[in-house]
C-alpha cells in the first residue's frame, strides 16, 4: 500500500498489487523517484520503482534463497541508496543503487548476524565518497559496526560496546549530518524491552 503527503494534505491509499512477505524498506535516490524493496515467500527480494509519476513493475535483486527477511535500505547521497540484508547463512550482504540503477553483484561482509543489519552514511562532500556503517547484533547479543571508506571496507568487526539492557537487536542506523550517526535498537532488561540509542561522531 502506498500513501501520499502532498502539500499539507494526505492523499488516499493505493494498492501496489503483489503478494509480497515482507516490506525491507523504501528510500528516494533522487527527486521524482522512489525505490521499495520487498521479498516474496521464496524468498526473493524485489524493487518496485515509482518514476515520473508511474510505477514500475517488479525487479528482482536477488536469487531464490540469497536473501533472508529484513533488513534496511538508506540515502547516502545524491543518486546513491545503500541497502544490506542478512544471507542465508547469517552473513550480512550489502548492495549498492548509483546513479539510476541497482547493482547486481552483492558484497559479503560475513558475520554472523543473528537478527536483520542496519546501516547509515553520508556522501563526503570534499572528495565525493560514501562513509557508511553497517550494524548486526552477534550471536553474543553484542552489537558490531564495519565501516566503508570509497568503497573499501574495514576487515573486521568492531564490537561498539556494552548497553546498561541485557542485550540489543534489530539496529537501525540514521545519518542526518556528516559524521553524524543514530543508531536504535530494542533493549531488554529481564522481561521489559526497551528502545535504546546511541551516536557516534
């Protein structure tokens, strides 16, 4: 289903069609254009393009069985969107859309993960390159980032420290300025859940 806010004004529902299992997310490259991502029961994960005012059918991004579930999809500059998602084998895998395209090679940047990745960036503005960050929460309950410079990722993972809850999952990373990071997750403290937060500069 898609909702429009115009102008001060909602708008009225409208069936985008599919039968779809999960929603992984949307995000805009550009003005005039929107890109949402979903998974069938396969699953197979698919784009669904609105451009020019007109939407777009259905384009598959993955194999049968690459992707696993959920996962988050951001702008990270002008053109750019940055999407990861956890594999079948609980590695997390990154795609990029540049440009007015997605890629089509997915790069593996292991794991493991034991819930959905988050992420977040920027676009540098001095040389023109993306800074991102990726998240997982480990089988340990801990929470790890990996960081990309230009394109290249950092080898390891690097445990981001304790949280005062029991243990964190489901990080969501946000950028609102350069060197700027929000990351939320869901807490839990004995029987109570809780939403945690934490940035980095």
């Amino acid at each position: 289903m898609h909702l429009v806010y115009d102008h001060g004004a909602w708008g009225n529902w409208e069936n985008l069609g599919g039968a779809w299992r999960f929603l992984v997310g949307a995000a805009s490259p550009e003005v005039g254009k929107i890109e949402v991502l979903v998974t069938d029961g396969a699953p197979q994960l698919f784009t669904r393009s609105y451009q020019g005012g007109t939407w777009i059918a259905p384009d598959p991004l993955s194999e049968r069985d690459e992707v696993n579930g959920l996962g988050q999809v951001v702008r990270t500059g002008n053109q750019r969107l940055d999407l990861v998602m956890r594999g079948q084998h609980s590695e997390v895998k990154h795609l990029a859309y540049i440009g007015v395209n997605w890629g089509r090679n997915w790069e593996t940047l292991g794991g493991p993960a034991s819930d959905p990745p988050g992420i977040a960036g920027w676009t540098d503005p001095g040389h023109g390159l993306p800074h991102l960050e990726t998240f997982i929460s480990g089988t340990n309950h801990a929470i790890y980032r990996k960081r990309s410079d230009g394109g290249v990722w950092t080898a390891t993972w690097e445990d981001i420290g304790t949280t005062p809850y029991t243990w964190v999952f489901d990080p969501q990373g946000v950028s609102w300025a350069p060197g700027r990071i929000d990351l939320i997750g869901y807490g839990s403290d004995t029987n109570k859940v809780y939403l945690a937060h934490r940035f980095f500069q």
